[in-house]
C-alpha cells in the first residue's frame, strides 16, 4: 500500500499513543514521517526505528508545539529535511481534569497551550509552505469531549471544542489554496491519557457504545490515513468520529 509515497508528514505527539498509531499508519502508506515529541526521545526513536524496519522513511524531532519556536521548529524541520510539508496531524494534547471548583487558572491555560494553542501555531507554520505549492492536508485530532461536553473536564472539551472551531474556519480560509483541513475525533481509546480514569467512569461509558467496544489506536489512525489520502480530496471542514456511534 503506497498511496502516499512522496508524501512528507508531521505527526505532532507521535512518541506514544494515538499519534505514534498515527505515524506508523501513514509510513505503512508510504509517507515519510517526522515523529515529533516533548519529552519521551526514547520512545519516538523506537517509533523511528520501528518505520525504518519496515523500509520506511522516519525522523524523530524533539519540540514543545505549544510554543511558537517549538511549533516553527518543527515545521522548518520538515522542509530543512525534505523541502516541504504535504500532512500535518496535529495530535499532541494532554489532560488536567478537575471539576471548575477544584481547577486552577493553571489547569485551563496549559491545556488550552497543549491542545488548541499548538494545532493553531503548526497550522499556521506549515500552512505557509503549502499555500506555495497549493495543496496540504491538515488533519485536527479533536475528541467526542470536544463535540458533547465531559464533567469533570471544562478544560479539555473547551480546547477541543475550539478545534472543532479552528478547523471549519481555516478549511474556508484555505481551501481555495488546495488545501484541505479536517478533524478526527476518537472516543475513548486506551493509551496513557486514558490509562488513569476511574473504572467506574470507564464501565459506565461501554453501554453507551452502540458497537459495544473502545476504539483503538488503529481506528483512529485509519481514518487520518483516509483523510491524507487521494480519495478524501472533496473533504474539507468534516469532523469525522471514531466512537463507535457513542454520539450519533
Ligand atoms: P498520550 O498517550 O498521553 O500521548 C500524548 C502525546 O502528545 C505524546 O507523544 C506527548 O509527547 C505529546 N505531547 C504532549 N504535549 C506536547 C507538546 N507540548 N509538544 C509536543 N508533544 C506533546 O495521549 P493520546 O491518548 O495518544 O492522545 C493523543 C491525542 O488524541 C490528544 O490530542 C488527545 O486529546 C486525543 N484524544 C485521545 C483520546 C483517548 O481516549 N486517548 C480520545 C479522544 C481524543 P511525550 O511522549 O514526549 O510527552
């Protein structure tokens, strides 16, 4: 399966969970993948070396995406290495979950900055490299906490929430450039994000899944390769969700 040879992706959060599910999945299509990361250098060059056995192309780059310079270095790595940028998937994020009374104004800032913050400065950096060449995709990971609201996490949904609202208005924005922009947003998939959650709150999540069963790494890495692809050329400002019908 080459359908995106030729292509270059940057997976932002790709050391673990969805984004190395992610990264894998669009080096199995051929694309050669920048694996970005904040901390775990260990595990994205395992995700590297990983690509590589497999005859892919991969290189781990270390940076903050919610920082401007992180966000810009990353993108500049990315032409530096392979002169341009044609997927970005803005996956990195983290949870600070409270109720409102018990969260600090720390807890709100910083997952705004890891969430909403990081995909608004990637989109912005690499959007200048592909309005020059007149195509991109642009894919947001967002989550059903995004589109419904989850107690308990005012922070997180508002971020993703504002994804939601991020990737509708630069898909009009940039469209006529041949660019399009789309989010995915999983349900609850078991990765280290998730790891934590009271059982309590995870068995009374699985009734409401008319599929009766979490999503994996892989369902969600499925529908980001589609959206990278060819065929999804006639897509643009789509939320898609990977829930197992959970909010339909
Ligand atoms: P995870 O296992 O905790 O992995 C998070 C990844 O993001 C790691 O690679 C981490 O890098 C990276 N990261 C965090 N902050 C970063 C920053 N400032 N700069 C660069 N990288 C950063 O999380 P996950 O469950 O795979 O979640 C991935 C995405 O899917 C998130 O946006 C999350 O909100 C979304 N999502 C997850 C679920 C779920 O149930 N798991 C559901 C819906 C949506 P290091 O390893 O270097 O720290």
């Amino acid at each position: 399966m080459s359908q995106l040879a030729d292509r270059i992706a940057v997976v932002t959060g790709a050391s673990r969970g969805i984004g190395r599910g992610i990264a894998l999945e669009l080096a199995k299509r051929g694309a050669t993948v920048l694996v970005n990361y904040h901390a775990s250098a260990d595990a994205a060059n395992a995700v590297v070396e990983q690509i590589q056995a497999g005859g892919g192309t991969a290189l781990a780059v270390q940076a903050d995406v919610s920082t401007e310079d992180g966000a810009n270095a990353l993108i500049k790595a990315a032409g530096d290495a392979y002169g341009k940028i044609d997927i970005l998937v803005n996956n990195a994020g983290t949870t600070r979950d409270n109720v409102i009374m018990m969260m600090k104004p720390e807890d709100f800032d910083a997952v705004i900055q890891s969430n909403l913050r990081s995909a608004w400065l990637c989109s912005k950096a690499a959007a200048r490299s592909m309005m020059r060449k007149r195509s991109g995709r642009i894919i947001n990971i967002t989550s059903i906490s995004g589109l419904r609201g989850q107690a308990g996490q005012t922070n997180y949904s508002a971020s993703k929430a504002g994804i939601v609202g991020l990737t509708k208005a630069l898909a009009k924005e940039i469209g006529p450039r041949g660019i399009t922009v789309n989010a995915v947003a999983p349900g609850f998939v078991l990765t280290d994000l998730t790891r934590d959650l009271p059982q309590e709150l995870v068995d009374q999540m699985l009734p409401l899944i008319p599929l009766g069963k979490w999503a994996t790494v892989e369902d969600v890495a499925y529908a980001v390769a589609f959206l990278a692809s060819d065929e999804a050329a006639m897509i643009t400002g789509e939320v898609l969700t990977v829930d197992g019908g959970m909010s339909a």
